[in-house]
C-alpha cells in the first residue's frame, strides 16, 4: 500500500521547506507532491531543492488544485496538508493509519479541539469555523468539529469519487459535506495547531471567502436535501399566505362581502408557490435516491475492479 502526501500551494517561498522536511522526517516511505498554484515568489524552486515532485495548476483557487491532484494521483492514502506550516508533520501517519486500516474515509485533523483558538490571532476566522460547524452539524444531523481544517487523509475510494466542484477555500466544507451526505467512514483526530510565522500571509479573504462558503453550505444542503430545503420554503409561503387571509376570512364571516380582493388573489398566489415548492422537494427527493442508489453501484463496482 503506498501514501501519497499533496501539498496545495500558492505563495509560500517562507514555509514549504519546512513542511517537505518534516513529512520526510515523518513519513520517508510517502512521495511528496507539492501542486504550485502560479507562485511567484520562489515557492517552486525551494519546492523541488527540498526533494518534492511538483506539478503545476494554472487555474487559480484551491478548488482547482484539489481537482488535479485527485484526478492525477494513483495511491491507497492521500493526505493532503497547507504549505503555510501551520500543522506539524506527525499527523501524518496517524490519520495514515485509520485510511490503510480501512477505519475511516477521511481522517480529519481537527485543530478546534486543540491549540487553534489561542494560536489564531483573526478573531474573524475563530467565530467563522464556530458558525460553519454548527450549520453543518444542524443541518446534517451531525457531530463534526472542525469543518474547514487544511490536515486531511483520505482513502482512494473517497478521492475517486468525489466530484470536486468548487473553485476556492470552500474545498473543505464540500469533502466535509460530502463524506456525511454519502455515508462514508469519518474519524476525526485532535492535532496541534500553530499561528502562521511572521511574515506569512494567509490567502484566505475572511469576509468574500466566508460568504462563499456559507454559499456552498445552502447550495450543497438544497442538492443533498430537497425535500427538506424546499419543504420548508413551500410552508413558510403557506404560512404567510394564511396570515394574510385571516382577516379577509374574518370580514367576510362579519359582512358577507370579500374585501382587500387584490390581497386575496396575492394570497392564492404564494399559495400555489408554497405548494409547488413543496411538490418540486418531493421530486427532487426521488431523484436524489436515486442518485444515491447510482453512487452506491459505482462504488461496489469500483471495489469489484481493483
């Protein structure tokens, strides 16, 4: 069984060194790829003098890198780690060992239970990981604690299944999203955490960055959840149609005659809207079974083809 360790970079001429010479230290049996993101300062040449194999993504985003080192990497473990030098090396074969052990799918380092809120100096960045891990365990039914961490393992079945689709910073909320929409084996692992060194920049906008990710949340939740996400659209328009009927019903049982007609019809309207988003979440329901039937014979029938 052979690991592979995949580092996304962009930018990070301070820090690479380090983080290829301590997973050498650590794991001398895993090749290391660092994918450079168009870097501009030195990150590639530093890279390839500490001994890893890079490769190149032009197009700009985590997202984008992700997608090619999934997509081109052959192995039985991927752990994927940042460049900045934030997560000490001896993760690594900790979350190596429930992968190959067939424990766990993906293997989260999770910094939230350790060192991460008194090495974190953005307080922006603190109270966005809170309120992401709790939409997605509210929403999922789930008890994840650290959702957008950068110290993952995966299993092959995990990365050649997974369709990436976004572009940026909101990779991690999509393979978080995805492991527990599918089912898959999840383990999660306390691991240290350390601030970024002086004069490393972090590539995260808190603010354009975290509505994306908010953004992923709702769009990948209406995907994985229809019946749920519109269900509920359809009965809050139901709801407020019948409170605007309320007194139309009232003034006519105490006169006999239909006032506020214009209301009324507005009503009947948002009625039928409530109503067709509810049916549109029955269907859509279905159909996602029976993508999730489809998933499930990919699977099957990629085990049957190893």
């Amino acid at each position: 069984m052979n690991t592979v360790i995949l580092i996304p970079c962009y930018n990070e001429a301070l820090t690479i060194k380090n983080v290829v010479d301590d997973f050498k230290q650590y794991m001398p049996h895993a090749d290391i790829y660092v994918y450079d993101n168009n870097s501009t300062d030195g990150t590639v040449e530093i890279a390839l003098a500490a001994g890893a194999i890079v490769k190149h993504e032009p197009r700009q985003g985590k997202g984008n890198v992700v997608r090619s080192m999934f997509r081109e990497i052959d192995a039985d473990c991927y752990i994927m780690v940042d460049g900045d030098n934030t997560y000490p090396a001896n993760f690594g074969p900790v979350l190596e060992k429930f992968v190959l052990n067939g424990q766990a799918d993906m293997a989260i380092g999770d910094r939230l239970s350790s060192t991460y809120f008194e090495e974190n100096k953005r307080p922006f960045h603190n109270f966005g990981n809170i309120l992401v891990r709790k939409m997605i365990n509210l929403l999922y039914k789930s008890n994840v604690n650290d959702i957008m961490t950068g110290a993952r393992a995966f299993s092959r079945d995990f990365v050649k299944s997974f369709a990436v689709m976004s572009k940026g910073f909101e990779i991690e909320t999509e393979m978080t999203i995805f492991a527990l929409e599918n089912n898959m084996k999840l383990v999660e692992v306390p691991i240290e955490y350390k601030d970024r060194p002086e004069g490393s920049d972090s590539k995260l906008n808190t603010f354009s960055d975290g509505f994306k990710v908010l953004g992923t949340i709702l769009q990948l939740f209406r995907d994985t959840r229809p019946m749920h996400f519109f269900g509920v659209i359809g009965a809050i328009l139901i709801i407020i149609g019948c409170i605007f009927f309320v007194p139309i019903l009232s003034a006519f049982h105490a006169t006999g005659v239909v006032l506020k007609i214009p209301t009324l019809i507005m009503v009947i309207g948002i009625w039928i809207v409530g109503i067709l988003m509810i049916f549109s979440g029955i269907i859509l329901s279905a159909m996602h079974k029976r993508e999730r039937v489809e998933f499930e014979r990919f699977l099957n029938m990629f085990h049957a083809g190893k």
